[in-house]
C-alpha cells in the first residue's frame, strides 16, 4: 500500500461541505493519503503521529496553497495541433469550423493519441485532475481508444465522449459529407464502448459518454437514440453531452431547422436532466435557464473560447442563481489557443464581472439600473474556483472528486505561493490571489494518489520528445489538407 503525506501547507482550500459557499480554508495544514484516497486532513499539529510515520512519500507544503484538482468539462484535444491556424484566427464559430473541418479530415489515430497527451499534460501543469473530451470526428481509422490510450499513459482521469456528426452539408449540415458518419455505425460503437470502457465505480479513472456534436451535425433521431441508448444502462451514470446555444448563428440555425430555440428543441429530444451537461450555453434565455435549472441540466462554461471566437458571454450568474450546475471547459485548443485551467477559472472571473456592466439597462420602480447591481462581486475568486472544482465535479456526475475530505479521491494541485505572481498578493489571502493575481503552473498534481506533476515537471511522459512528435504531426496534417 502506498501513502503520500502533503505536510504543513501554507493553506488548504478544501472546498468542502463543511461552509455551504466555499468549504473551510485551513492554514499551517495536512493531508494524509493512502492508496487513492484522502484518508486525513486537518492542522498539522494534530496530524496523528502514526500516519506521520506510514507515510511512503511526504510533499514539504510550506508555502504552498493546496486545493482539489481542478474539473474541465468541455475540450476537443485533438484541436492542438491546430492552434493559430491562418485564415481562421478571425473568423467566428461557422466560418471558423468551415475552415478547419477540411484539415480535421486528414487525422489519423496517432495524431489523436499525441495530441491528447499533448492537452492533457497543459491541463495537468495548471492543476487539472480530470478532464472531459468531446472527440466527435473519426477519419482514416481513428477510434475512441487512441485517445483512451493517451490518457492512461500520462495519467489523468477521463471522462471520454464518443462524439458523432451524422449530416453534411448535402443534407443542410455544416460538416462536409466526408467527415460524417452512418448513424448505425455511431451507435452500435457507442454501445461497444460503453461496454467495454465505462466504469461507474467510486474512483473510476475513466468513464464513457454519448455527445452527438451539435445540432446542426446530427439528426434528432440520432439524438433521440443516444439519449435511449445511454439511459439503458441504468444505473450506470452513463451522461450525454452536446454543444448547445453557443451563438447567434446557432440560434437562428435552430429556429430555421426546428422552429424552436436550441433550449426548447433540447427539452423535445428529451435531452435535459441530471444525466446532460451542454457545451457553451452563450445565449441561453430566461426560458432556457428555467428549463435547466428545473431539470438540473449542466452547463459547461468556457469563456476563452467564447471571447475567441466573439459569441458573447455567458449569462452565468444568472444560471447559478436559478439552480443551474455550471462547471468549466477550456474548450478545444484551436478555439482557445490554450488549455491552462487556472487562466480559464481567472477568465470566467473577469468576463462575468464586465459581462454585468455592459447589459442594458433596466427600469425598475421608477428607479433606472445599469446591469451593475452587484458590481465586482458578480463572481468573486472563490466562486470561480467552486466552479472550476465542485461545479466540474457535479456537471460530470463526479461525487467522489472537486473537494478534499476524508473518503474522496485524492486529486489535489499544489501551488508554490512563493512564485512571482503571487508576490504581494499570497501574503493577504492565498486562495483569492490564485485567481487574481496569476495564473501560475502546478508545483505538484497528484492524480488518484499518484503525483504527476513533481517540482513543476510532468512525472509520467517525457514532455520534450512528445512536443517534438506533436509538432512534426501538427505540420503534416495542414500540408496534406493543402494538397487536397
């Protein structure tokens, strides 16, 4: 049996259930592993000597602020290798995936592997824990599995989509018919997959969901279908997941095709409950909100790439206040151009708060208000990073990871408070100061008990020839789609 004691850190966040807002924050503090659970936690003075003495590794936490591994829940890792592409870097969401779906035609099953390591070892340098990915294009052989396999290697906790895109643009879809797929072959390898990878274990390190792309790659019978099929496996956790109301051309796209607005059609496919979490939500109205909030939809917020990509900001105050779970997603690398998941948390901070001042303003009993009722405070740091930890965990269906308390999965991010973005900010309040002031890398990751990241270096893959791999890959993917 292995244990791992996180000795004497200057703080630890603990996010957990024992403050209803934010979980007790506990200075000059431990935590005690064994396996791959928290076995302990509390002062360091009261730290058992026993436990002292079992422990097989011991982290040296002073000066450093300990939190839960942050959640993503919303990437397209194959996206990395095509970050910064010309001709796209100004275009919005259609023009953009016009542009890239030609080159995304030309990936191939090592392309997929590397690139999710690639994604996967920025996400767990930021302090990412686990991660979802939507893979939703499979050319030239490409299976769920070349990302599966990226993922074990370099050691972080999956939630695996099998994506899908059923209807090219013959059919009045925005992908071009090549990179489509029959709607019997997404189902029937939905169903192998679930089978043969999902878990519903406490501690699971990977788990399977159905994400048909969006609604203008896929049918609804296709969205009916996997909806069914996923719900078959009852009491499996087994989640579904697509990308909804993510701008205005989505919007108007939803009301030519179904005469509904993307949240109404969600409700008729039958896709809102606890079950689904949708990818973006920018223009999401009050009915909308409503809906989601009553079935208790998630919502994975991801304001880089809404900023990218100019859809627009996401009402996300308005969705906390009615109920809704909203969790975090860098969202794909090409429609971020990083995947750093304390940038990501920094950044829905700062959008929610100049997001408030720009709506319009209102007239109330007479009195005229300009969408500035709470101000700053629209999202404070530590509602950011409840969103980027406990709300991850419950838009991914998680209970056993995004806090620390005895019992949960012993995911945790070590921040050297001692760096230079922290200088003058740590020393008045460490947990505010990780989103307002920098937006520094992991000193340590440790994954189910299992440090990933060690001294601010990856500690499961050589990180240097990966790069070089992914980057000869990235070149020979654009050059084969420029002699298309």
């Amino acid at each position: 049996m292995s244990s791992l004691l996180i000795d004497n850190a200057t703080c630890i966040a603990t996010l957990d259930d024992a403050d209803p807002a934010n979980g007790r924050e506990l200075t000059d503090a431990s935590l005690f592993v064994r396996d791959n659970q928290i076995e302990w936690l509390g002062p360091a003075s009261e730290l058992p000597p026993a436990l002292r003495s079992e422990a097989t590794e011991v982290i040296d936490a002073r000066g450093h602020l300990v939190t839960p591994g942050l959640v993503n829940t919303h990437h397209h890792m194959y996206q990395s290798l095509t970050r910064a592409i010309p001709g796209v870097q100004d275009a919005e969401l259609f023009g953009w995936l016009r542009g890239l779906y030609p080159i995304w035609a030309g990936l191939t099953p090592e392309m997929v592997q590397v690139s999710t390591q690639v994604a996967m070892a920025e996400l767990l340098l930021s302090g990412c824990t686990t991660s979802s990915d939507h893979l939703y294009i499979y050319p030239n052989g490409v299976r769920l599995e070349d990302s599966i396999e990226g993922a074990k290697a370099i050691g972080m906790r999956f939630m695996a989509t099998r994506g899908s895109m059923s209807v090219g643009q013959s059919a009045g879809g925005l992908p071009p018919d090549r990179v489509v797929e029959k709607e019997d072959a997404i189902l029937k390898d939905s169903q192998r997959l679930i089978e043969t990878w999902h878990s519903a274990a406490h501690g699971a390190m990977l788990q399977v969901a159905l994400a048909p792309c969006s609604p203008f790659s896929v049918s609804p019978a296709l969205m009916h279908e996997s909806a069914a099929l996923a719900r078959s496996f009852k009491g499996q956790g087994v989640r579904l997941h697509t990308h909804l109301a993510e701008n205005d051309h989505d919007i108007a796209y939803s009301r030519e095709k179904f005469s509904k607005t993307p949240a109404q059609y969600a409700q008729e496919l039958g896709w809102l409950g606890e079950d689904v979490w949708h990818a973006h939500c920018v223009k999401l109205d009050d009915e909308g909100i409503s809906l989601f909030a009553a079935s208790r939809t998630g919502v994975a917020h991801c304001p880089c790439s809404n900023m990218r990509l100019a859809s627009g900001i996401a009402p996300i105050r308005r969705m906390l206040n009615a109920g809704v779970p909203v969790g975090l997603g860098v969202d794909g690398s090409a429609s971020n151009d990083a995947a750093h998941m304390v940038n990501e948390a920094r950044q829905a901070l700062l959008l929610a708060r100049v997001g408030r001042a720009l709506q319009a303003p209102e007239t109330r009993e007479g009195k005229t208000f300009f969408g500035c009722d709470l101000g700053p405070a629209e999202m404070t740091a530590r509602d950011a990073l409840h969103i980027a930890t406990r709300g991850g965990a419950r838009v991914l269906g998680r209970t056993d990871i995004g806090h620390l308390a005895p019992g949960m999965c012993a995911d945790i991010a070590l921040f050297d408070l001692r760096t230079l973005g922290f200088a003058g900010g740590a020393v008045h309040d460490p947990v505010a100061s990780l989103l307002l002031c920098a937006s520094p890398q992991a000193a340590y990751t440790v994954v189910n008990g299992r440090v990933v990241v060690r001294n601010g270096q990856l500690a499961t893959v050589d990180l240097g020839p990966l790069l070089e791999r992914h980057n000869r890959l990235a070149v020979a993917l654009t050059e084969s789609a420029r002699q298309l």
